[in-house]
C-alpha cells in the first residue's frame, strides 16, 4: 500500500457516497446516468468475485464489500425508489456499444484464460469506459449539478492517482499491470475534457455548464 | 505482460 493508491481508493469511496447522499438527501436521481452506474455495479461484481475466493486484508475485503453494496444501492435508488425523477430521455448512450467490444477484448487480451481472470480484465476494460454515459447525459443536457461536478471529480482522480500508484510500485516493488495501466490512463483521458471545465468553472463558482 | 503478485488492488 502506498500514499497513492490509498488517497485513489478514498476518494474513489467519497465519490461513491457523495453519489449515494445526493439521490438520497434530495430524493432525486436528476442528471445522473443510471446506465453508468449499472455498469459500475457491472464492475464491481465482475472484479470482486474474488471476495468469494480468497481474502487479502480486512481493508480490502471491507472496501470491495462497500464498494459493491453502494453501487447496487445507487442503481436501486435510481431505477426504482426514485424512478419518477429518472431523466431517461437524455440517458440514451447504446451501452451495449461499449459491453460488446470489452466483452470481445477480455477474451483477446489478458494475462490468463481463466474464468476469473477473463472477469477481471472486463472489468478492467469496462471501468475504463462506464463513465461515458454519464459524460454523454451532462453533454445531452448542456449542464450538471454542482454536486455531480463534485461526484465526477473525485471518480476521475481516483483512477489518476492509481497511476501514481502503478509509477511507484513499479519502481519500488517491480510490480506492473500493463491492463491496468493502458485502461487507467485511457479513463483518466476521457475525464480530461471535466477536469479543464471542472477547474475552470466549478472551483471558481461557476455552475457547469455545456454550450449545448 | 504484468509483473507482481495476486490481484491486491480494489
């Protein structure tokens, strides 16, 4: 464990609660991407069937736990206690245009073709991609709550600072993942585009928003 | 290609 992938994994899990506490505190699923967030129950449950495997720590059994527990809630909260204020009309991105190909990519590229590990890498290649409805809905609508703006920033830095994580276990145990490591910085890119409106905007006060 | 131990990453 290293400063990086500890701060990554914290706000990874604040990203995760402050999506929860939105659409629980305002009883409003309003510009959230329910598709993104089935993908990141997807996700999850793809990646951490090892909870039924093996246990490394109780910080990482814990985590994986929460993780997949708060995902699942979220997409409940979205598609079925507060359906009504779901925004399907502009939650329209063709996921299956994204599961497919990863799906096809798991069985090409991974490290081992074993049933788990074939789970793992799509996991891997999905959590790369699942934001992209959610970026796709804010392009749609032209604009973003603030506390969206706050949920997308620390998803995004989360996956930046596993790159941080990757440059120092590289160097300072010999460890690499080139799966992990292409598909971190291909989700860390498509953030980008939020990072310059978030900085720019946001934290100056500024409400988010698209010219349409 | 990946050098390291079991999958200990979340």
């Amino acid at each position: 464990m290293n400063v990086f992938r500890l701060t990554g994994d914290l706000s990874h899990l604040a990203a995760i609660i402050i999506l929860l506490l939105k659409i629980w505190k305002s009883r409003s699923c309003a510009g959230i991407s329910g598709k993104s967030q089935i993908l990141f129950a997807l996700v999850f449950t793809t990646r951490y069937l090892d909870l039924l495997t093996s246990f490394i720590s109780l910080y990482n059994t814990s985590m994986k736990i929460i993780y997949v527990g708060c995902a699942y809630a979220t997409v409940y909260l979205i598609y079925a206690k507060f359906r009504a204020t779901y925004d399907g009309n502009h939650d329209t991105f063709r996921v299956e245009f994204l599961v497919v190909p990863v799906g096809g990519l798991a069985f090409l590229v991974n490290h081992d073709f074993s049933p788990l590990e074939i789970l793992w890498t799509f996991s891997i290649y999905l959590e790369s991609v699942a934001i992209l409805p959610q970026l796709f809905m804010i392009s749609k609508t032209g604009e973003a709550e603030t506390i969206t703006t706050h949920y997308l920033f620390c998803l995004g830095v989360y996956r930046a600072l596993y790159l941080f994580n990757w440059i120092w276990r590289f160097y300072f145990e010999g460890f690499f993942d080139m799966i992990a490591i292409v598909a971190g910085v291909v989700q860390t890119i498509l953030y980008c585009d939020f990072f310059y409106l978030y900085i720019t905007k946001v934290l100056k006060g500024k409400k988010l928003s698209l010219p349409a | 290609c990946s050098i390291g131990g079991e999958k200990d990453e979340l």
